[in-house]
C-alpha cells in the first residue's frame, strides 16, 4: 500500500499522472500519518459505519476509513483524479467512488443506497473554500449520525461558540441547531502539501436526533436567527424590524416584550433556546387575522 502522506512517494505519483494542484478547488494534501489516523479514530469509525467522504484527493484519508469502516463512498468533484485515485485505492472492495459535486448529490438516496444496515457517518477535510455550505448540506440531510471534518481553526472556533463570544454567529446558532459540536486537536499548516496559510481543526458534529427546541417553524427560527445576526451593532428589535418588514417596530417590541427579551440586547447574546421563544412567538404574530 502506498503511504500517501510520505512526499518521497506522492510526488513521483503526482507526476506519473501529470497531476497538478488546483487553488480554485482548494488542493491541499495531507503529509502527516498521524493526521488522517487520528481522525478516524476520534470520530469513532468501526465495522458498523457506513463513511461519507467528501474530496478523497490522492486518498490518504480514505485508505484509513476503508482499513476501519464497513463501507467508504468517497465523493470527489476532481475527474482528472480517477486514475491516481485507482492506482492508490483499489486494493479496497468496500470502496465506491462517486465523481461527482456532493452539493448536487441526493444524499439521502446515497445513505440507503450504500449504507443499509449501517451507521451512517461523514468524514472529510473539507475545501476552505466550500466549507459551509457542505456542512449545512450534511447537517440538514439529517441523514447522519455524526460529522466529523477538518476546517480553517476560525471556522472551527465559530461552531462551537458560545451566545455573547466575538465568535459567536449565525451560523454557530444553526450548526448547534442541528448537532451538538466539539473541537478534537488542531492541524498546522507544516502537515500539507502545498501548506496552506492558515491552522486547521478537526471537528466532531454529533448529529441530534431531535430538535433542541420545540418549535412552530423551523424555516421562520432561521430566518429570526439571521436578522438577529445581520447587522452585530444593531438591537435585537432594529435587527428583527430589518429582517421582518411585515410587522411594525412597536409590535416587534411588543412581541419581545411578552416574552421577557430586552428588546435593545444584541442578536449576539441570544442563545438557541431564546430564538426559539422568538420565533414560537413570531409565528403566533404573522399569523393574526
């Protein structure tokens, strides 16, 4: 088996097949061992699991999942990869390789297709570049029972925010939402090739199997959570009268109110549970005659 992370041995390779790093698809492969190890063994990868991977590149990542897992499909949108990744995987028969944009993937078709009777899992060290909306596409998929990928460090920090942190946002809101987040370790730049300029996290996204909130609408609880967010300086009733033309100032007020929210507190100090009075109280507004 060839070690994909040895650079005596991915350089030769990359140069058999003229291969050449792409900046727009965010190619930056891994040349420490103990990287793609140590994720799939804190991400709690056996047997029983059926992977997602997201951008195999030469496969370093996905030797090890299809050493762990009981079934791999690796989805890679880079077609001039096939023969590489042939030659470096295809000792592996519980491997599927899809080339293919996982954000036009039918996700769920892919989980019953390819992982029936497993625990289906995500695994991927995400292109920065691309990083939130394949996380938002898992996440909301609800098709997996935890998440675990590598991202920029700030990314990293900004889901596992707390409400009232410089980190904080909307997106930390939507990705605890959906999983209950955790930083495993932290990846430097000296571990890839090209090195990249920034630090990595490996992230874990135990995926929730229900809500942490009842709510009346979900896509209304979204939409509150973003004009909170739009604008940080803004009060909670600016941003909610900015967000939600349809109602007045005074009955946004009046609204929060009700529900004992300061309407001039920031959007920012507000946690999951908050939003979610909110947006209850929102719905019950928007639908008076």
């Amino acid at each position: 088996m060839i070690n994909l992370c040895d650079i005596n041995q991915i350089k030769p390779l990359l140069a058999r097949h003229g291969f050449h790093f792409s900046k727009a698809k965010g190619q930056n492969f891994l040349t420490q061992a103990w990287v793609p190890q140590q994720i799939v063994q804190d991400a709690g990868i056996d047997r029983t699991c059926g992977v997602l991977e997201i951008g195999p590149g030469i496969g370093p990542l996905t030797q090890q999942l299809c050493q762990k897992a009981g079934k791999v499909v690796a989805v890679e949108v880079d077609t001039s990869l096939r023969p590489i990744l042939s030659e470096t995987l295809g000792e592996f028969d519980n491997l599927t390789l899809l080339f293919a944009d996982v954000l036009k993937t039918d996700l769920a078709n892919l989980v019953q297709t390819h992982f029936s009777g497993l625990k289906p899992m995500a695994c991927a060290n995400l292109p920065y570049y691309i990083t939130s909306p394949i996380l938002a596409a898992l996440l909301e998929s609800r098709q997996f029972a935890s998440v675990t990928v590598m991202v920029q460090k700030e990314v990293a920090q900004r889901i596992c925010a707390k409400a009232g942190s410089a980190d904080y946002s909307a997106f930390s809101v939507f990705c605890n939402y959906y999983a209950e987040p955790e930083i495993l370790f932290d990846v430097p730049p000296s571990c890839f090739l090209p090195q990249p300029k920034v630090t990595s996290s490996v992230i874990n996204l135990n995926c929730r199997t229900q809500p942490p909130c009842q709510l009346e609408d979900e896509a209304l609880f979204f939409r509150v959570v973003k004009a909170s967010f739009a604008q940080r300086r803004k009060t909670l009733a600016n941003g909610l009268s900015s967000g939600f033309c349809e109602l007045s100032k005074a009955q946004i007020m009046q609204l929060l109110q009700s529900i004992e929210i300061n309407p001039t507190v920031r959007g920012e100090t507000l946690d999951i549970a908050a939003f979610a009075s909110i947006a209850n109280q929102m719905h019950l507004e928007l639908r008076k005659p």
